[in-house]
C-alpha cells in the first residue's frame, strides 16, 4: 500500500482485541488471521492484535501468540498486544509485536474486580514491564478504564484519573488511552475532563476509548476533538458489547468514527467502503450476527436496495 | 400531576406520529391511545398524538380522529396532529388538538417525492390554513425536511433552509423545526446551519428533529443545544427506523435525548424512568420486537440482570 500524507486522526482499531475477547464463543484462529490480514488493508494505522492475559481469564483469546505471529507487517501499520504482566511482555515480545499496551481502572473497585489488586498496586506490577520495554525499544500505550464513571463506586473523581495519567507517563508510557468503560459519559463531562488532564499531559499522548451503551460515543468523541484529543479507540461493527443485548454497551464503531470525521473533512486515513466491507464480512461470514454499528446497517441497507433495484 | 419548574429544554415528542406512521402494520387504535394516556404521564409537554394526512397514504394511522379525540387533556401537555391541507386542518379542528402540523421540504426533488408539488406551491397550500389557524387561535408549527442532505439531490444549500424559515414565520408558523431526514448531518454542518438561521429567526422558535441513521443524532443534539436550540424532536425508544434494518434511520429515542441533558444537568422536565417503562411497554406488549434507543436497551438490560440475581 502506498502511504498517503499525515492524516488528522488516528482511529485505533480494538476489536480484535476488545471486541473478540467479549464474544461467548472464541472466534477460530484462522478468522481471526483473516480479520487483521483484512483491517491491514484499510488504511488503519494502528492496530491492536490480540491480549496476551493468561487464557484462564480470557480463554476467548487463547491463540493470541498465533494470531499476532501472523498479523501481516505491512508498511504504516503498527500492532499493539495487551500486556497483563512481565509474562505477557515475554509473549508479545516473542510474536514480535510493536506496541505492549497495559491496563489499569481508575477505580479501585473496579481495578480489584478486574485484576484482584489495587491500583497502587497495578502500578507496581507494571514497573518491571516498563523497565524493559524501555530498554528493548518497545513502544508502552495504557488503558485506563472508568474515567467517566464507575459500576461498583459510580462518580470518579477526575483528579484520580489526572494523578494516573502523570503517573503512568512517569513510568514511560508512550500513550494513554482513557475509557469509558461502561459508556456514561457526556460531552460536558468529556470536556472538564480533558481539562483537568491537559495540565498533565500534552493531549497528543492522550486518546479516547469510548463505549456507546447510551449512544452518545459520538457526541463524546466530537467533544474530544474539539477539546484537542487526536486519537481515537473504535471497535469493528461496534463489536465488543453483549451479543444477547443488541446495540448495548459495545465500543464506538470505527465506521461510525471514520465516518464523522471524514465527512465533517477531518483526514483518518482510512478507506470507509473497505471497512465497511470487512465488517459486513465479520457479522456475515464469521459472528453470523448483526453489529451494532450505525454506518455498517445504513450501507449494508443501502447495498441491499440497490441489489433488489437491479434485480426487479 | 404537579406542574414543575419550567425545565431548560423541550423534548417533543413525535413518536405516536413519526414513528407509528413507519411501521409495518397499523398498531391497534386502542394501543395507541394507550400510548398517548401513558406518554402524558411521564412529564412530556409536547406530544404529536397523530397525523391527519390522507388514509390513502398513511393507512397506518387512518384513525387519526378517533386517537386524537382520546388523547388525554392534562395540564402542561400540548398535543400536536401533522395537517397536509385545509381538509386536514378540519380533521385537527374538529378532534380538538392544539397545534396544527405543517410539513415542506428544503429540497425540491423530496418535496415533489412527498407531496408531488414543488415547494413554492407547497407554501402556497399552506396560507389558507395559516390564515385560518391565525383567525381560529391555533399554533402552528411546521416541519422542514431534508435540511442536512437529500436522498435524491444530495447536499441542500443552507440558503434554501433560511429562506423556507423566513417564509414559514411570514406565513405565521410558530415554530420550525428542521429536520435532519436522513441523518446524514454531522456537528460542524449542524453549527453552520444554525449559525445561520440565527439570522433570519430567534432559535427559540427553532426546533432540532433528528435521525440517528449514522449514529450522530446525540452529537448533533449537543451541537444544536450549545448553538442556543432548546427544543429537539424525539422518538420514544428511537421508533421511526426502518424494522428490517436494526439500529437503522430512526428518530433519536426520546429517552437518549433525555438522559443526555439531566445527567449534563439540563431539565428536561420528564421523569427517565416513566419513558422507559412506556418504550419497554412499546416493545415487549405492542410491537413484540426490540427498538433501538440505546438507553431502552442498557436500563432493560440491567433490569433482567437485576432481576435474575434476586431470583439467585
């Protein structure tokens, strides 16, 4: 693929990785290949492969040294894995992935559910990690999950999301992703948040990850940018909510993000027909189920009356 | 019921009308006048009961007259009833509604698609009724379609939008609402636009109606309301798409639009829980198929799991 200039957006790809791990059945390691050899030839930039947590915990996930071995290398694409501790380090290493991303809540009800210690904690089990992505030369991203809010503790105080950030970056992370996890942000609340954390960070090390459970992903996103954020999480189809609930709590749809923006002349990179293409591919071929994503039904929709116009 | 404080902004809702009229088969008259009986009690204070437009075209809601006589007069509800000409203007007069309905669109391909008449003699239709409904003490409102892009001509000139605003409010229409039909608009169009109708008329007579095709319609609420618009159309449970294509082309869910503000802190003046009730009683009891608002989904979907932990 020919590199084209700088776009103005990153769009994140997740869902591989944050959609896949959310599926009741594991997906077989060969769709899985497909699926990355796929969003590779979008334009995507950046990619997130896979989790290397320990397949008790994610046994969706399982193949991860397999599928990120044989995620394509190809020029403009760089791929991160998810990183629990020193021994997924070891295993993103050995699949010769790019970027090692951990995670941490910024709620301690939530990061004690999550990974069964605290966030003091967490932080100290990433030492080591960043010790030696430091000296390998391996890019660090963070996911700091609940800065909007939390299920156990509800409101988190922005300050605890701001003293994570200064903290992860101190520990040499590159890039810090900051979720919505349960989706209940808003624009307002976006806003003062980014605030808050630009007195910490230049907001180019900062991105977005937000869930759509009461639609306003978008609206979310628009108040990031506006508020200077340039990258943004998003999730194939809106893949990574419940199956059994249908447009419930999944990520923002990368559709959906590449749509907005470059229909607004804001550059992401991406060719929107061939993501679209892939996620039609993902919900027909492989979920045999409808995603949630809002661009993906209106040009599946859209495909589907030009086809009975052509037939009648 | 208690009249409150006069809330920040006016959520209207259009569902008994824009959303039953899309639906495959008629609902039955007495579960629509049970619908308007159940919206009057969560706190709305404009609700489009039905449409008047000819059987002939809209034969799911040829009981317009006896659903508009049924809906219940309480105090701080003002209903609404769509009125194409002089003869349904008559059917509005005579079940006793408060605000007669007008609808033209900003694109001449639609208008002539919708009415088979081009948009000058649109208007030219609408001065007796505006005369009679001045003379007789009845509010107009009127809709204006397509202002965001048309299906058939594509982008629509912000000029034509003003100019059909300008001339509505000579007509003596009360009230503009602009509709975004197809959901194609994004914040940054939404600002523009508004930025300049704020010319030609005070946004408090402007309405925001918006579909949520793409996933926007939140976004673009929240770029209308920073704008100065304070009145937004509304669907219950997002009613209005398309039911073969889920998630697809309906009107925001009224209750998206009011979660989105009280939890921002902007009243609303609706009771959240009563709506939801209303659109899980929609749903499950009269349509017996899922709609796609989106907080529908998370609230119902936390009942279920609320009530399969009690029954643990």
């Amino acid at each position: 693929m020919r590199l084209g200039p700088v776009p103005d957006v990153v769009v994140y790809e997740v869902g591989p990785r944050d959609g896949l791990q959310n599926e009741p059945e594991a997906v077989p390691t060969a769709l899985k290949i497909e699926l990355l050899a796929r969003l590779a030839r979008t334009g995507l930039s950046r990619i997130e492969a896979t989790s290397f947590v320990s397949p008790r915990w994610i046994p969706q996930l399982a193949d991860g040294d397999e599928v990120a071995r044989s995620a394509p290398r190809v020029p403009g694409v760089r791929w991160s894995g998810l990183v629990p501790n020193e021994q997924g380090y070891e295993r993103l290493r050995a699949a010769g992935l790019d970027v090692a991303a951990l995670f941490i809540s910024a709620s301690e009800t939530h990061n004690r559910k999550n990974v069964n210690c605290s966030v003091a904690e967490s932080l100290d089990r990433f030492r080591p990690v960043a010790a030696r992505a430091k000296s390998e030369g391996v890019a660090l991203r963070a996911y700091v999950s609940t800065v909007c809010g939390c299920p156990y503790e509800g409101p988190v105080a922005v300050s605890a999301v701001v003293a994570l950030v200064e903290q992860l970056l101190a520990l040499g992370v590159g890039e810090v992703s900051l979720g919505d996890t349960i989706g209940v942000g808003r624009p307002q609340q976006v806003r003062a948040l980014l605030a808050a954390v630009a007195g910490a960070s230049p907001l180019t090390r900062i991105a977005l990850h937000l869930h759509d459970t009461y639609g306003r992903a978008l609206a979310n996103v628009e108040a990031g940018y506006e508020a200077g954020i340039r990258t943004f999480d998003a999730s194939l189809g809106g893949l990574g909510g419940c199956p059994y609930a249908p447009g419930a709590s999944g990520n923002v749809a990368t559709e959906d993000v590449v749509d907005l923006f470059e229909g607004g002349g804001v550059t992401t990179g991406v060719a929107l027909e061939r993501l679209v293409d892939t996620a039609a591919w993902l919900e027909t071929d492989v979920l045999k189920r409808h995603l949630p994503g809002r661009v993906l039904r209106a040009h599946v929709g859209a495909r589907a009356r030009a086809a009975r116009a052509e037939g009648a």
